[in-house]
C-alpha cells in the first residue's frame, strides 16, 4: 500500500509541476490542495469518513492563497458571489441526499467535500467533479457486486470518488 501511495503522490506532484511550472504560486496552491485530496480519499477508502480537519485545512489554504495572491480576481464581486452560490448549491444537493436518505446515501463528510468543491472550482467545475465521482463510484460498485464482494447495501466511499475526479480536474 505505501509505495502505491508514494508513487501516485509524486505523479501527481511532478504532473503538477510540469502543468503550473510558470507560475510556482499556482502550482504549490494545487500541489496542496491535491496530495490533501489524496490524503482524504484513502483514509474515506478505508475509513468511510473524510475528517473535518483535514477539509478545513483545505478550505484555509485556499482561501489564504485567494486573498493573498490572487486578491485582485477574488474580490471581483461576481467572482466572490459566484463560488459563495457554488458552494451552496452543491451542498444542497449532497445535503438533500444525505437528510432523505436519512445518512445512507451518503455521509455529511461528502456534503462538506460538496462545499469546498463548489468554492473551490464554481458552479461548472463542481458538476463536471460529481456527475465524474458519480459516474466511476458506480463502476467501482457494479464491479464489486460482480465479483460478490457487495451487494446493493454496501456502503462505498463517495468522497474517495469526489477526492479523485477532483484532483482528475485539477490536472
């Protein structure tokens, strides 16, 4: 397991590098905010939680590296209205599915992965990152159930999903 990790940490790392190398400030943002994402889809692979540590440090190196690199462009009113509304939108949703499904469709964990992913890249981003995290957790769980591991009561690691499509995004 930890030479896999150690592997898929530097690929992205040095895909990092070689997408943002003009631009090192955008490039230690993303850096971040994806070996974090990595981080946070193991541990929900293998724990069913994304802990609120981790997605709150997420959240406060983004919105450091927004206010103090990229203050110009993030105090656009539009800009700031826009990911606010993000936000909003896709942690409604997740919510939705978490509060009727009474927690079994999906774990808070996800509907706070939801709003950093909306505040991080809007509205158009966030979609693209769900239906893809929709789309390959179904696979991953039509495969399980194929080689009877599960059945449809199987709980599966959605934020592991969104972690993934999300750094899938970014790149």
């Amino acid at each position: 397991q930890y030479p896999i990790v150690e592997v898929l940490a530097g690929i992205i790392a040095i895909v990092l590098f070689l997408q943002f190398k003009t631009d090192p400030i955008v490039f230690l943002l993303y850096f971040i905010v994806c070996q974090s994402f990595l981080l946070l889809a193991l541990y929900d692979a293998k724990y069913l939680i994304l802990p609120d540590k981790i997605l709150l440090f997420v959240f406060l190196v983004f919105v450091f590296f927004e206010t103090v690199f990229f203050f110009e462009r993030s105090v656009s009113s539009y800009v700031l209205f826009q990911r606010i509304f993000s936000a909003i939108i896709v942690s409604l949703f997740l919510g939705a599915i978490w509060f009727f499904t009474k927690g079994k469709g999906m774990g808070l964990g996800d509907v706070k992965m939801g709003f950093l992913i909306g505040i991080m890249f809007g509205l158009t981003g966030s979609l693209i990152i769900i239906y893809s995290a929709s789309v390959l957790g179904t696979i991953y769980g039509l495969l399980l159930i194929a080689k009877k591991k599960a059945d449809l009561k199987t709980k599966l690691p959605f934020g592991t999903f969104l972690c993934l499509t999300s750094i899938f995004y970014v790149i």
